[in-house]
C-alpha cells in the first residue's frame, strides 16, 4: 500500500453491474461475486433482468446486470440480519 495511505474496512457495501441487454453485464456481476466470495467476504447476489424481450438499444427498459452485496460477515439478503 502507498505510504500515508490507509485502507478503509466497510462492513457491507452495494455493487451495481450494469449495461444493454446481451452485453455481458450478468455475467461480469457473477465473476465479480464469486472471486469476492473466493477472497472470503460474505455475498448476495441478485440479477437485474430487462424489462422487455427485445427493449431499444440504450433504454431503461434494456438494462441487464447484477447487484452485488459484499460484506465483512454473512449477508443474507437484502437488508435482513441473520435469524442464528
């Protein structure tokens, strides 16, 4: 690590991988997730999936990826606590 800097431990943060349709945004997220959870962290994952079949090239509707949720300790799913 650069001299006079310090590294910073989150213990949960939120990812977002996301792009057209077909672009290869899922499975970025899903490398993404599985070489973090290889490293130890605890992960979530859930994909984002376009609104439409065959949306326009550069719209809303056509955004695919994955959101990601690292953290420190066991995660769960989306904002819950674990019940053990």
């Amino acid at each position: 690590m650069p001299r006079g800097k310090t590294a910073t431990i989150l213990k949960e943060h939120l990812v977002e991988i996301v792009s057209d349709s077909g672009e290869g945004a899922q499975r970025c997220g899903q490398a993404f997730g599985s070489i973090a959870a290889r490293m130890g962290n605890g992960v979530w994952t859930v994909e984002i999936i376009p609104a439409e079949i065959r949306p326009p090239a550069r719209s809303v509707a056509g955004g695919s990826g994955n959101r990601i949720r690292l953290g420190s300790g066991p995660i769960t799913n989306a904002a819950t606590k674990p019940t053990w």
